[in-house]
C-alpha cells in the first residue's frame, strides 16, 4: 500500500433529516459501500433483524447506539461514525433530527465543515428541512449538500428533482451558508451515493461520496486573523531548561510566524515570538488549528486565559456580549439570571442582561414579546460579563466567536453562544 | 493539499494535546489510565508531546489483573524506565485478597469485570478528580455517543441519558466534590488511524501486537493464547500457532488473530482488508449486544 494515508485530511460532517427521510438508510450505505462496515458488525445487526422478523438486513441498526435508542427505535443523542477513503477520513455527528432534539442537532453541527440535509423526493421542502438548514447556517457550517433522496420512488424524474432545487435556492438564499450543492440520491439502492446512478444519467453533478472526498476545507480555518488562545503555562524547572518559560495552546486563528510582533491580551503588552515549539523540533510557522508552544522574547505575565495577537488585528476586548444562544437547560434561560461562561481557555461568569428576542427556528420570524427561552429554543440575548472576553464575530472566527454557558448549581452545559 | 491544511493524522494528534491539556488546566489531580496496549501507549506520547520540553504532569495507572501476557509487563517497566514516568499499579489480586471482589468461576471466568473494583477504589484512594483514557468510540456502539470529558456522579457511574452537550472544543470540567470525570483524548481516532499515527511517529509497541508463534487453543471460533490463568476443556487442543494481537486486555478474555503481518506496514494492510473489528476478538463483548453499555454505566474504562 503506497502511504496515501499521510496525504489524507479529515472532514467532520452532520446529516439532518426528518424521521424516515432515510438519513440511517444514508449513512449505512456510505459505511458499507466504502467497506467499513466489519463482518462482526453485520453478524450482530442481522442477528437483530432475524430476530425482529426484518426482510432484509437493517443498516439502520448499524447506526443506532445505546439500548434505550435501540429499542425505542429512535436516535436521541449524538453519535459518531468513522469511515475513510484513501483521500480522506470522515468523522459523522449523527443527529436526531426532531424539534425536541434540536440542542443535539447544535452539538454536532459545531464542529461540522459541511451538512447533509435529506429531503425526501416526495415530500419536497418541510418543516424540518428548514430547521435544519437555519441550525446549519447559524453553526456556521461553511458547506450544505441537500440530498434529494428516495428519487427511485419519483420513477428518478429530472422534473421533479428541478422543481425541489428552485424550491430550494430560493430558500437557502436567506442563509448565511454560501457553498450550497443538491445531489439527486437513492440511499436504498445506493444510487449517486458512491457510484453514479445509470437511472440518472441527466445528473450532470458528482456523487455525494465525490463531494464528499473533494469539498475544499483547508480556508475553512481562519487563517487571517492571528489569535492564540493560552491554556498552560509550560514552564519545566530543570537544568537543561531552566529558564523555559513556554505557553501551550491550539492556534484559534491566523498564522503565526517565528520573529512576528506580538501583543498579549488583557495585559497589552508586546513582544516578539522567539521559537515555536513541538515536540519533534522548533517549527517556523503554525496555523489553526494546530497545537504548539510558543516562547516570547521577554519576561511577561501571561495565563491561561489570556490571548496572543498582533497589535494591528486584535479582536474586540469586551465585557458586553450580543449572541444567539441555543439553550439547552432544562429549565428557562433566565432573565437577569447569572451563569458561569467558558470562551477559547477563558472561565468568566455572566448575567443574562437582556434577552432581545426569541427565534421560530422552522420560519426564522423573530418572536420580540415571547421571552420565554426553554430547551432547545434559540434566542438573541445580551450578556454583561465579570471579565472582559478577547471576541471575533461567530461568522468570522468559530473558535474565539463562540462561547458556552454553565448553570452554578449544577454545573450542567446549558447554552450554547455564538457572538454576533 | 494547501500549505495551511493539516494530514488527518496532524490534526487528530492536535486535539488530542488540546484535550490533554484542558484535561491539566481544569483538574487537579489527573491520572491516565496505562493498560500497556497500543492506545494508552499512543496517549502517554501524545501527552509528552503535550507537555514538552517539561515532563508530563501526571502519572500513569495500570489496573493489573495480574493475567497479563509476560511481554506486556516488560514493555510497560521498560518505557517507564526510559522516560521518567510514575507509575502508580492498582491490584485486581488485591482486591480479590481484600474481599472486595470475587473471582469468576469456570472455563470463561475472567478478572475483565473485576477491574472495575480496582479502578474506582484507586481513583478514590489517590483523590484523583479525572481519569484519561484511551478509548475510541469507533471500538464498539456502546462508545460512539461517549464525550470528550464524560462526567462521573460519586459513585464512579455513567449516566447515558444525562450527558453534557459537548460543543465546539470548549469542555466543561466542573464538578462537585467527589465525582470525578473520564476523558478520552483520542475519541475520535479509529484503529487505523491508531496504526498509522504508530508508523509515522515510529511508536515502540509491545511484540505480542506483532505475528510470533505461540501456544493457542480455539474457543466458540476465538484463538486464545495459552497461558497459566486459563483452563482449557479436554475438547480444546492447545497447539502452536502464527497469530498477533489486536488489542491487549486481560490474558483470559482478548483472542488473537491468525497473522503473518510481522511489521507495522504489513499490520496496515491487515487491517485495511480486514472485516471484524478489533473487538470482535474479546469474549466480553460477545455476553450480550449490550455487553458494553452495561460495564460502562457501572464505572467500566
Ligand atoms: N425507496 C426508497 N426507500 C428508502 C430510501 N432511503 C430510505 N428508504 C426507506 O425509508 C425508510 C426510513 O429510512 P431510515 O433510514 O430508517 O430513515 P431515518 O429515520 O431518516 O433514519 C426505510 O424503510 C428505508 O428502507 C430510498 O432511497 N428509496
């Protein structure tokens, strides 16, 4: 085997769908077409289906993780899968796809460069397909596919497939989303999933597994505005480095260079970057979102918590917030209320200063009399802070424009902020 | 690829020193869980790349149950010795001696269950407040809804139903006094990738992982190596065969692969054309399609 696997990148996608869509369906195909699906793994799913008295064998069953999910026959929570092909590997946050699951749809979109969203051919756009496209863009998931599936039930007509993408563009115009494709797929019989379909030969498109394997992420990283986030202090106390004084962390932005002026965030003050460290040698550059030590060239009092910069590109220094906030509490987002808060390696508390207004997440209409913010609502809030966060807007920057709430009674994660 | 784009293997690897670090940052008494298999070996290297030009700050636990293949205890001292670890053992006989567990009988009987015990007792024994280990959630379905930092209440017990959202890579570690968490930094690694990371990082691994020949019998279609701590059936041949490991648990429950790959290139393809999963080999997850779930929910790795 030629080392193709040191060549390799990895994307992180979601897939969204209503129930039935065929989102399980979708994802058993792209594992088992690519051969990643193990023989134990399919001895233990057919033996479920045997037992279930199932015609054929179940891939949806491959995707379905904890015993309760099992045997409701529904996916609550969100799962990863793995695959890979030699261009690249694959990490899928499967979702539920129900309003009531709409704070597990926000988790695994957070991480995600691109969403499959299932539309089922029949059906065209609806509620849900909505839902899921506002979540992916208010994510900030720089790439969508919207798979047409179950064509083989619309005898694979070019007609329909055309009337559901002008239904669509002109919908996902309002997204902030701007690398939108429409596949035409049969999850069930595999057609334009991995190989092409020969029923639709009008299809003049790649496979969803080709767009998958050649989207292009690499500027999917900020890599213009420099931010560095501190998470430790490194500092080893021994004589061959008895001086070392090192600051870890994972570039949040930019491209940071051996010899760059830099300022340190709250502090002010500037140096210059005399080494970045790795553990297989110095290293003359480091993007996102690579992990590294950096050394400055003079003595500072920095923390973790504190941020790396340039003088000419700072982000914003501020203790007053505006974001859009998924909650995700158990009980209401409250008004006035005070909440721990995490950004970048930052711990800071807040309170809740004013909440602006609340979002329909299936029509985007802003609600300005509702106020009341329950599990998996998304709201416009203002937060006044104890500290000041070093911020970029969400759209710009995922890592330094997001943030997430914590209840203090009981430590739970219950809001999720992205900074507008 | 563009010249600010990182190989899958680069980016992993940085997510994973990201959360070993959070892991220091936000606990103050962490351990990594150390079996001697390939994935705590890839975790204590990424922590010293973690933590480089200063010594990781944290030690290292092996939960021993006492059925270890001779090999796996020669490596551990071995890269104990050479790169300044501490090494703290947790004892599943003394457990058993303590009368706090008890030993399975008959054919199958296997400490796998029992390390449970010994782990909760020595995390409460040395305080410590969070647990890293090595576990990969493409390992079994039980784990691909498992987080980052995956909380613990006092009990050591894992709630399913009731796990933290984990959103972008801002985890949350607060707890009350007496739960603890368990955080896996290589999550989202799968065996191959393990593999790889093993060959491009030229990663010291114990030989058993490689194909050797040695004293085997068959059980329920499962090569097991022979070793003291198993009994074999008057109908089970033990013979000399060419296998490796694929993983290293205790000697009683992980079976071995027929293998000639003798080298990690050759390990690769292996897996690359293989069709069961590394799991596939340990009888504990076989006892019930829900095997896993249930051992984790009580405190299990
Ligand atoms: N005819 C046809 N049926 C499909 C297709 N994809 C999925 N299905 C069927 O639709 C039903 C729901 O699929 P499933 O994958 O469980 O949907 P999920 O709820 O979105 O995960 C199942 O009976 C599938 O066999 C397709 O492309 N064509």
């Amino acid at each position: 085997m030629e080392k193709s696997y040191l060549n390799m990148d990895l994307l992180r996608f979601t897939t969204a769908g209503s129930v039935d869509d065929g989102k399980s369906t979708l994802i058993g195909r792209l594992l088992y077409d690519s051969k990643s699906i193990f023989e134990d793994q399919m001895e233990a799913i057919q033996q479920v289906s045997d037992r279930k008295g199932e015609e054929h064998v179940n891939l949806a069953l491959l995707t379905d993780g904890l015993r309760d999910e099992r045997e409701q026959g529904i996916t609550i929570d969100v799962a990863y899968r793995y695959f890979a092909t030699p261009q690249r590997k694959f990490i899928i946050a499967d979702t539920p796809g129900h309003i009531q699951y709409t704070r597990n749809m926000v988790t695994g979109a957070s991480t995600a460069n691109l969403a499959i969203i299932l539309i089922d051919a029949r059906h065209g756009i609806v509620e849900q397909t909505k839902r899921h496209s506002f979540i992916a863009s208010l994510l900030g998931i720089p790439h969508i596919v919207y798979c047409i599936n179950k064509m083989d039930l619309v005898d694979y007509s070019q007609e329909v497939y055309n009337t559901l993408v002008d239904d669509l563009e002109d919908f996902s115009a309002k997204l902030e989303t701007k690398d939108v494709r429409f596949i035409p797929i049969s999850a069930l019989k595999g057609d334009n999933v991995v190989h092409r379909s020969e029923k639709m030969g009008w299809f003049e498109g790649a496979t969803l597994m080709h767009t998958l394997e050649t989207v292009h992420i690499a500027s999917d990283h900020n890599h213009i505005d420099c931010r560095f986030p501190i998470q430790n202090v490194i500092r080893p106390q021994t004589t061959e480095h008895h001086d070392y004084r090192g600051y870890a962390g994972r570039i949040a932005g930019g491209v940071f260079k051996k010899g760059d002026a830099v300022m340190v965030l709250p502090s002010g003050f500037t140096s210059k970057i005399k080494s970045i460290d790795t553990f297989d040698g110095e290293i003359d550059e480091a993007f996102a979102p690579m992990s590294v030590t950096m050394t400055l060239e003079d003595d500072i009092d920095i923390s973790r918590g504190d941020m790396i910069v340039r003088e000419n590109n700072k982000p914003e220094v501020s203790q007053d917030i505006e974001a859009m906030i998924c909650w995700m509490g158990d009980s209401p987002l409250k008004e006035k209320g005070k909440y721990a808060l995490k950004h970048t390696s930052k711990d800071a508390r807040c309170m809740v200063k004013e909440i602006k207004y609340k979002v329909d997440i299936n029509t985007l209409h802003r609600n300005e009399a509702d106020k009341v913010i329950s599990s998996n609502d998304v709201a416009r809030v203002t937060l006044r802070t104890t500290s000041p966060l070093f911020i970029d807007q969400y759209g710009r920057n995922r890592n330094t424009g997001s943030l997430i709430l914590i209840d203090e009674a009981t430590n739970n994660t219950v809001g999720a902020g992205m900074i507008i | 690829m563009g010249s600010y784009n990182l190989t899958h293997l680069k980016e992993l690897e940085s997510e994973a020193i990201f959360v070993i670090r959070e892991v220091v940052a936000q606990f103050e008494n962490p351990v990594l869980l150390f079996s001697g298999g390939k994935d705590s070996i890839v975790c204590y290297h990424l922590a010293r790349k973690a933590f480089y030009p200063a010594k990781v700050p944290f030690p290292l636990m092996h939960v021993d149950t006492g059925h270890n293949f001779p090999e796996t205890i020669q490596f551990r001292d071995k890269l104990i010795e050479e790169t300044g670890a501490r090494l703290i053992v947790g004892s599943v006989q003394q457990s058993i001696d303590e009368g706090k567990s008890t030993e399975e009988k008959g054919v199958n009987a296997s400490r796998n269950k029992l390390q449970t015990v010994t782990l909760l007792d020595a995390i409460e024994a040395n305080k410590f407040d969070c647990a890293m280990g090595g576990a990969r959630r493409d390992e079994e379905k039980a784990r691909a809804k498992e987080r980052f930092f995956s909380h613990r209440d006092d009990f050591g017990q894992w709630d399913p139903k009731n796990q933290r959202p984990e959103l972008w890579n801002t985890f949350n570690g607060k707890k009350n006094m007496g739960e603890h968490f368990r955080v896996f930094p290589i999550s989202n690694w799968t065996e191959m990738d393990i593999w790889q990371y093993i060959l491009a990082e030229k990663i010291d691994i114990p030989s058993i992982y490689f194909s050797h020949t040695r004293d085997c019998f068959v059980r329920d279609g499962v090569i097991m190596g022979k070793t003291d701590f198993v009994e074999t059936k008057d109908t089970e041949e033990v013979q000399p065969m060419v296998v490796r490991f694929r993983t290293i648990g205790d000697a009683t429950c992980t079976g071995a692969v027929a293998s000639t790959a003798a080298t990690l290139e050759e390990i690769i393809e292996e897996v690359a054309s293989t069709r069961v999963t590394e799991r596939g080999g340990r009888s504990d997850d076989k006892r019930s399609e829900a095997a896993m779930e249930d051992r984790k929910k009580e405190g299990y790795f």
